[in-house]
C-alpha cells in the first residue's frame, strides 16, 4: 500500500485548524453570556428594590420607600436611578454598568390589582 506524500499530517492540520475555531467561538460568546449574567444580576436587583419599596409604602416595614429601594439597590451591586411611588405601588429603575455600557433596569411592585367584578 502507497502512501500519497502530499496528504501526510493533514489529520493533525485539521485537528489544530478544529480547534482554533472553537477557541474563537468560545471567545466571542464568553463576553456575551458574562454581559447576559450581569444584565440579570441588574434585573435581579430591580425587583429587589421595588419588593423592598413596596413593603414599605404598604406599611409593612417603617421608613421611605425610595430610601430603602436605594438601600437594597445598593447592597446588590446597583444603583437606583429611579423611585416613582403612587399609592401602594413602586416604580423602580435600577442602573449598572455591564462591559462598559450603563445598563438600566425598570420594575415595580404592589398589592395585585383588584379582580373584574
């Protein structure tokens, strides 16, 4: 059996080249799904901060609803950038910085809202 000179170590030429462009896509995609863990670190956050406002503003804990959304904003890696109360309910918008784009998060919280008749 003959073997053909120019085919010799294509195998391992196929395996490197395999290789590199796994470590490229790895590289490409670990930046997103880190921004994407972060953004959601930030949503977590938000609502958070409006739970926190709106048991306050029920009357459940003592204090201001926008001081204690700050305060949970802040214990989260956040800042608050937002605190809208109308009534029971809280409006929140909570701000980060992801890959070095600022990112801001909106949530609110209350009692449900009453039931149709």
């Amino acid at each position: 059996m003959r073997v053909v000179g120019g085919e010799r170590g294509s195998g391992s030429l196929l395996t490197i080249a395999i290789g590199g462009a796994i470590a490229v896509l790895i590289a490409l995609a670990l930046p997103l799904y880190i921004g994407l863990s972060a953004r959601h670190a930030i949503a977590a956050a938000a609502d958070a901060s409006a739970l926190a406002a709106a048991n306050v503003a029920s009357g459940l804990f003592a204090g201001h609803p926008c001081q204690q959304a700050s305060r949970v904003a802040s214990s989260n890696g956040a800042e608050l950038s937002q605190c809208d109360v109308d009534g029971l309910v809280v409006t929140v918008g909570v701000s980060g910085v992801i890959l070095g784009i600022p990112v801001t998060v909106a949530a609110t919280a209350g009692p449900p809202p009453n039931a149709p008749d």
